[in-house]
C-alpha cells in the first residue's frame, strides 16, 4: 500500500521545500538538548568548586592567609558570596 501520507515517505522529504524533515529536526532538537544538559552540568560543576575553594580558604589559618597576601576581611568577604557568584 504506497500512500504519500505514509509516515516513511514523510520523514525521508521535508514537506515544505526549503525545510528539514521532521527527522531532521528531531535530531537538531536532540543535539541542542545534550549541548544544553553538557552545559548544565559543567555549570553545577563550577559552582561545586567555588564552593569548596571557599570552604578551603575559610579553613586556613592566618599565616597561611597571611602568605598568599589576604587578610581576615579578604577572606571573609569571598567566602560571604554565593557559590554562583565569581
């Protein structure tokens, strides 16, 4: 039975010229969704690390703050800022 209405005959040709097929699209949508999910998730990482370098540098003692040049305000101005912040 060979209808042009066919679902196999409608994803291999866009039906509108100029356009991609639905199969087509369907695999830029894909694509942008793992771009999109990849940045997600290198977004959570980075704030995961903000956050534990904050946490390190509150656990240092004065001489140690004191040797990378950073005083008792430095310090706690940084660690104050949310982990989304840079």
């Amino acid at each position: 039975m060979s209808s042009r209405y066919c679902i196999d005959t409608i994803g291999e040709r866009s039906l509108v010229p100029g356009l991609p097929s639905w199969r087509q699209w369907l695999a830029l949508g894909v694509r942008k969704a793992a771009r999109d999910a990849r940045a997600a998730v290198l977004r959570l990482e980075l704030w995961a690390e903000r956050h534990d370098e904050r946490r390190r540098l509150l656990a240092m003692d004065a001489r140690m703050r004191h040797d990378i040049g950073l005083s008792d305000a430095d310090v706690w101005a940084e660690a104050r800022k949310p982990f989304r912040r840079a």
